[in-house]
C-alpha cells in the first residue's frame, strides 16, 4: 500500500490512527484477540494449541499472552466466567 501511494509508511500509520484510533499493528491484535474470543466462548472443540493455529497466533503461549495483555486473564478464566452465562442465556432460550 505504501508503494502505491505517495505517502511514507509513518504517514500512512498516523493517517490510519487518526481514522480508527489505533496503529494497524493493535488493530491487527485486537481483531485477533476478539476472532480467539468469540471462537473459545463458542465452545470451540479442538482445544488451546489449535484455537491458537486458527486465530493466526505463533503458538499457544503467544495466544496467553495476548490474552493476558489485552483482556487481563487467560484464556482458561476468561473460559470460567464466560460459560456460567452463556449456560444461562441457553437455558433461558429453551424454556
């Protein structure tokens, strides 16, 4: 993108700040980190190292920290506060 236009890669990303309100590399890992998410509070079945693999993470330990630095817990407890609810919003749609 940068090539084909005539602006430097610093110029591109502040352009890209002012307009979202974050540099494209967080952008990148909060897109990510919510795909992780939104898959693991799916009940995604193939487990941590390939929920990882799927989301575009260098491996698992990558996907904890990420975890970790954006939404400040693992993804095992994100895991526990997130099931109680959605057993009780699935229960709530069967009744």
């Amino acid at each position: 993108m940068v090539s084909e236009s005539d602006y430097s890669h610093r110029h591109l990303i502040s352009l890209f700040r002012e307009q979202v309100g974050v540099p494209p590399k967080l952008y990148g890992r909060i897109l990510r980190f919510q795909r992780a998410t939104r898959m693991l509070g799916s009940g995604y079945p193939h487990g941590l190292a390939a929920l990882a693999a799927d989301c575009g993470y260098y491996d698992q330990a990558h996907m904890v920290r990420e975890f970790r630095s954006l939404g400040g817990c693992t993804p095992g407890t994100y895991l526990t506060s997130v099931w109680p609810q959605l057993d009780q919003e699935l229960n709530a749609l069967h009744l």
